[in-house]
C-alpha cells in the first residue's frame, strides 16, 4: 500500500500573509502571535513587493517562511480588473531577491513603504531589473521561470478576484499551485468558497500542481482570517523541512473539515477523514464518485479506473467546511 497523505494532525499554516511591510495593519510579530494563539505552527510572509529574511520570527514551535507577492495588471495599472498575483516562497531563510517586479507597481506599493530605510529595502533587492508589466501568459511565464531558476516556489492567487477566465490560467507553465481557497477575498464577495472547477480546468489543461487554501490576511479580523489554511507534515518543524514538505505536496488544504490520510493499493484509493457527511472523488474524466451520509463518515474506499491521468478527493463536513486533497498523478501512485 502506498501512503500518499499521513494520518495525524500535522501543522497548520497559512501561506498567504500581509503586514506592515506593505498594506497589511500588523508588523510582523503581531501577525506571528496572532496565528500562534490560534494553532498555526507556520506563515509565510507574502508582502506586496517585499521581501525580506523572517529568521527572526523563527523558534522550535514556529516557522515564518520568506515570500512575496507579485503582480501583472492589465495595462500595467493598479485599477485595472485583470491582474495576475503571484505568491512567491523562498527555498532558504537568507535569500530575498525578487523577480517578475514592474517598475510602475513598486513605485505604487512604495507609497506603503516610505517609511523603509534603504537598508531594509536593499535587502530586498528587485534582480534582472523591472519586468515587462503587460497582463498576458507569456509575460507571466516568463516571470514564473525566472523564480524557479532560483529555486522559488509558484503559487496561482485568487483567479476569480482576479477577474481571469480560461484562456487566463490555462498555458501556465511551472506553477507549484493554485488557490483552491482564498479566504479574504471570499469573505469581500469576490471570489467564490471553492475553485475546484478552475483547479480541474488547469489539471486538465496538463498542469502537474497542487492546491492551497490560504487567508491572504491583511487585517487579522474575522474577515480575512482564519478561513483558510493548509496542514502540513514536514519531517521537522523548521525551514528546511516546511519548504521540502510545501515542496512535495505533503499537505492538504481545508476551511475546516479533517482529512486523515490518503492511500492507495492496486486500483483502490482509502481515504480517512473526520466527521465527514461526504466524500468526493473527482479525476480527470467522467469517473467520479460521491459518498454522501446522514452519519459521520470516517473511512471511504474507492475503486479507481486505471486510466485516471489524476485523482483528488474533497471532503465535506457537517458544518459545510470543506477539505481538499491535491491531486496525485499516476507515477505517484502506480506499481513500478
């Protein structure tokens, strides 16, 4: 049997997080005790532009991770509706440089970060100059492969939000994941509870990535937080192993249901959850499979078609909070 997500309880994260180092209302610190005192053991930093060592948030029960957030808005304007955000990670705590930065967007967020010193600043330095700002795949493809030469990990932001249709996510290449959940945005109306179809669209258009489901906290209220959040099973909680479990796809994402490992013999998946009323199995074609109780279900077991080019599950719980799996593809799963 092939075990594809641990059973256990793991640690919770949100990877999608802003402070006063651009348009958030909280400094760093407050943001890192804002989520300790509610069970999360992880956050990445994803400030608008800005980028900077968290090391000193670091300790043994608390892991911030580096990152960013970057942004292509149609016509290279702040008010423009399309716009592609992209959330960038970094693969060590000491490494800041930024890429994909349109000259116009940084001179728009630097209105947020006057109060810098050009220390701060520097190290958080714009490499291979300001980008190209046009809204279009190529230009964001361009940017997304520029990040993994350095090892940065990708993350799709909110399509929705983001006013994208098809012909906007589908041609992405290099992508980590996408945001099955954004809860900030959710809660301003703008963006529905679950991508899943548009994570379908892009996994259907041969798209290897994973799923997360982050707050893209700005004001660490009920509003844009606590919504969204991913459990994740790193080897040890630090840096190192955050980033490889992120990485990996060793984690799943929810808004509050219980997901309790995922496996696979021969052409049955089991999948555990908690206090489920329901069990989704999705994949690529018409073979699907819903479970649906009155009762809590606990355990599922589906029998998967051997042509699957992916499978997922979704679980629902009795308060509507859901869970969802990444997908897993064929070579992750079948018999050598």
């Amino acid at each position: 049997m092939k075990v594809l997500l641990p059973d256990g309880t793991g640690y919770k994260a949100n990877l999608h997080a802003h402070t006063t180092d651009s348009d958030g209302r909280f400094t760093p610190e407050q943001v890192k005790e804002y989520y300790r005192a509610h069970g999360y053991s992880i956050v990445a930093y994803t400030d608008h532009l800005f980028m900077r060592d968290r090391s000193s948030l670091n300790d043994e029960g608390f892991v911030a991770l580096n990152g960013y957030e970057n942004c292509l808005h149609d016509g290279g304007k702040a008010n423009a509706d399309k716009a592609y955000h992209f959330n960038f990670y970094s693969p060590a705590p000491d490494k800041t440089g930024m890429v994909g930065i349109s000259e116009y967007f940084y001179d728009f967020f630097n209105i947020t970060l006057t109060h810098k010193s050009e220390k701060e600043l520097a190290a958080s330095p714009v490499l291979n100059g300001f980008c190209d700002p046009e809204h279009s795949v190529e230009n964001a493809n361009k940017i997304i492969e520029q990040a993994r030469r350095l090892g940065y990990l990708v993350v799709y932001n909110h399509p929705v939000w983001s006013c994208h249709e098809p012909k906007d996510y589908l041609g992405l290449k290099g992508l980590l994941g996408m945001e099955i959940v954004n809860y900030s945005s959710y809660r301003a109306g703008s963006e529905p509870d679950d991508m899943g179809i548009i994570y379908d669209h892009m996994l259907k258009d041969g798209q290897k990535l994973y799923c997360f489901a982050n707050d893209d906290v700005h004001r660490c209220q009920k509003d844009d937080s606590l919504g969204g959040f991913n459990v994740m099973y790193p080897e040890k909680l630090d840096y190192r192993n955050v980033f490889e479990c992120m990485k990996n796809g060793v984690f799943y994402a929810s808004t509050g249901a219980r997901l309790r490992g995922i496996a696979v013999d021969g052409n049955k998946v089991y999948v555990g959850a908690e206090n489920a009323r329901s069990v989704r199995f999705s994949t690529d074609g018409r073979f699907a499979k819903l479970i649906f109780e009155d009762k809590p279900v606990t355990d599922a077991v589906f029998e998967m078609n051997e042509n699957v080019k992916y499978f997922r599950v979704t679980v629902e719980d009795f308060h509507g909070k859901k869970a969802f799996s990444r997908a897993y593809f064929p070579e992750e799963f079948k018999k050598k």
